[in-house]
C-alpha cells in the first residue's frame, strides 16, 4: 500500500536495538517516541483509526495488546466526557474552597475552550492558545491551568495519554506590581478604620483582623476557648470557608497547622468584652444576634464602601488587614521566622514579602561607593542616624525570638502618641484602652 513504511524503513527499526518493531508500532524520530495505530470503537460505538505516542517500546507493547484487546474502553473520550467520570476525584483531593475555584474555571474557561477536544488531541500549544481567550487576572488562569493539569494528571494515571502536556505550559505570571506592603494601611488610618466602625460586635471582629493578622474565616470560627487571657495568646486551629453550595463548612487552617496570635495591649480590650458572659464552646467573634460573622456580612454591615471613600483607599479589602498586621511587625522589628509563624505561611519567601528590607537599596548602594572613592568626606548625619536606625532594628529583631509568643510581640503598636498627633513610629499607643475608641 502506498505510504506504508518498508521493513527496512527507519520508522519500522528500533533505535535502540537495531531490531525490527512489532506489528502496529512505529518509531517517530521528529518527536522521539513509539507510536502504536490501531482501529478501535468509541463510546458512541463506531470505528475508528487511533494513535497515540509512548515513551518506551515496553509501554508501546502494553498499550497495543491492550487497544487490540479492546479493553480500553475510553478511546476517543473528550475532555468534557473526561471531566464528568473524574471530577469527583479532583474535589475531593482539595479543600471545598479549591474546589469551587476550581469548579468555576472549568466551567467558564477550560470547558469552553477545550471542551470538545479529544483527550489524546490535547496539546502544549493548543493549551497555549485557548489561554489567550481566558478572561481574568493571572491568578485565575493559573487556578483554570490547575484544574486542566490535575484532569489531564488523573488521564495519564488511567493510560488514557501517555503524559500530561499542561506540565510544558508556562504559568501566567502573577501581578507583582502591587506589593502586600504597598496595600497595608498606616497607624493614622487603622484609627480611622475603627472609628468609623461602631461600638459593638463588628468593630472587635475589624480589631481581631488588623491586631492578630487572621484570615477572615479563621476569626470568624474561634471560640472563646482559643482566647487565653493567662499567656495573652489567640490559638487558631480552624477556618469556615464557602461550600460548594455557599454554606460555610469547618475544616484546619489553610496552612493545615495549628498556630498562635498574640493579644497586644490594643486588642486585650475586645478580646475582654467578646468573652464575657459566654460558654468555652460559643463564638468568640460572634455577630449581634450571635450568629457567624463573615467577610461579606461584616462588609455589608458597616458599609464598607463608605470607609474605602473616609481611608481614599477604593481598593482597600478586608484581607489587607492581614497585610496590614504583617507589615507592622516587621517595621517594628520582628524577625521573618516569627511573622511566619504568627501569619501561618507556608514559607519564608511568602513571609518576606511584607519587609521593607529592599527598600532604598539603590541609597544605600550610593553610599556604599561614595565612601569607597572619597574616604576623607565626613558622612552625613542623615546616614548615621539611618545607620543607628538599622543597628537598632537589627538588634530588635534578635531579641524578638522569645520562647514566648506574647512577650515577642506584646507591643508592635505602643510608638505613637495620637493625644499630640505625634507618630514616632509603626506602633500605637498602649494601653489596656487600646486605641481609646
């Protein structure tokens, strides 16, 4: 038949060996690897010529007796075929919270786009180019590349493709241009915040946030048993997160550990008033008619546009209060272990985000070679007062690694004296008042 490779071919040899292939397998030396060709039937029933590309001859051999036995029976099977017989695995190997991003990828971007394509037609580039149609920040295409790769993962496990080409697609890159520092309100406007907040329920759920750095759904899930006013520490050991339905489920941590808060002198006071008069079992941070406080009701309850509009701050979200918390502590000197093991982050560079460390290198790099090409010009008083600065936070943050948590981070808030509108620092005032409000 024309076309059909001879048996002295180079498609028909092993390169390997040297040895003539089986019947059915071919060598591809433009992508270097077996390929096998067989007629098949699909799940509709009809017949039909299949190919596919493997790794090694062994794995060539497996396949082909299996598709000549017939006992493949996901020939031809779509991505969206795929997805109803496996995604019940991929949800139940995330959090529900994962899950329903991932549900929500899936279903208006990955479906669409690649849907309809047969599994073993799915390609880098043709990954490459539904991405470009994929509407969203960079987070969310990488959220739709995740659940491609684990359906395309879960594929590959099942012999239905021989590797997983969502593995070769590079991950869009994430918005760096807004640093987590650059999102975190100063001392003046935390005040502020609070002011604006009334008396009550919400403005202690706000102070739990901005003075312990907790996600939302960790505050909103602490009962008044996790408040250990003896050592001054909040411990947080759960999270309420959507469902899959919009119901709030229970589950650890995002970080799947267990860790410990300090209670400052700023937030003693609303810790105090959240405890009294309830059972070790009730909701620290409970709503006024005791019921759980969310991000979105507590949003909705002291209209949250209103307080972006008081702060100019319209793109201000309550998980920057999170940033906020991080930040203030390491301007106050606390060292990068600590700030991770109060935020609960998963590492280090996660962690070091939030120092102002780089800050002013280049200054700092100018100073560096003016001294080195004019050693007899005396240095400024500016820089030494910034050398004694460094010097002193240098110090802080050695000493900031005590074996207990609330002497570490007691006062991160006690350096500015708002009575005069004098600030000295990141810090506020002390006190067991707080910030008088």
């Amino acid at each position: 038949m024309a076309g059909r490779p001879s048996n002295t071919s180079p498609a028909r040899v092993d390169p390997n060996t040297g040895r003539p292939l089986p019947e059915g397998i071919r060598w591809r030396a433009n992508r270097k690897r077996y390929q096998i060709r067989v007629t098949v039937t699909d799940l509709a029933g009809n017949k039909q010529h299949r190919s596919r590309m493997l790794l090694t001859l062994a794995e060539a051999k497996r396949e082909l007796a299996k598709e000549v036995a017939g006992r493949n029976p996901n020939a031809g099977m779509t991505l969206t075929q795929w997805h109803e017989r496996y995604w019940p695995a991929v949800a139940a190997s995330v959090r529900i919270g994962t899950a329903r991003g991932y549900d929500v990828s899936w279903r208006k971007r990955v479906q669409p786009t690649l849907g309809d394509k047969k599994l073993e037609e799915i390609t880098s580039p043709l990954i490459e180019s539904a991405m470009v149609a994929w509407a969203g920040s960079p987070s969310i295409k990488v959220d739709s590349l995740a659940v491609l790769s684990r359906l395309l993962d879960g594929a590959r496990r099942a012999r239905i493709i021989d590797y997983n080409p969502a593995r070769e697609v590079k991950r869009p890159n994430q918005d760096t241009s807004t640093s987590p520092t650059s999102r975190a309100l100063n001392v003046q406007q935390i005040r502020r915040l609070l002011e604006l907040i009334p008396k009550g329920v919400y403005r202690s759920y706000a102070a739990a946030l901005v003075f312990t750095g907790m996600r939302a759904g960790e505050a909103t899930a602490q009962r008044v048993r996790d408040a250990d006013l003896e050592q001054n520490i909040l411990r947080i050991s759960r999270s309420f997160s959507p469902g899959m339905n919009g119901e709030l489920v229970e589950q650890s941590p995002k970080s799947h550990k267990e860790r410990e808060a300090p209670i400052t002198n700023q937030l003693l006071p609303f810790v105090i008033a959240a405890v009294e008069g309830k059972e070790p079992d009730d909701l620290l941070w409970a709503g006024q008619n005791g019921g759980r406080l969310t991000a979105r009701n507590f949003r909705r309850a002291v209209d949250w546009e209103k307080i972006k509009q008081e702060l100019r701050r319209p793109d201000l979200r309550v998980h920057d209060l999170r940033h906020t918390f991080a930040t203030i502590l390491f301007d106050a000197g606390a060292s990068a272990p600590d700030v991770q093991a109060v935020l609960g982050h998963s590492s280090l560079q996660v962690t070091e985000r939030y120092s102002r460390a780089r800050e002013g290198v280049a200054r700092r790099a100018g100073s560096v070679l003016d001294e080195l090409f004019e050693p007899d010009k005396p240095k400024s008083k500016k820089n030494t007062k910034k050398s004694s600065t460094t010097n002193g936070a240098k110090k802080s943050r050695r000493s900031s690694a005590s074996p207990n948590l609330a002497d570490s981070f007691s006062n991160p808030f006690e350096s500015a004296d708002y009575s005069t509108g004098r600030e000295n620092g990141p810090g506020m005032a002390q006190g067991r008042g707080g910030l008088g409000l």
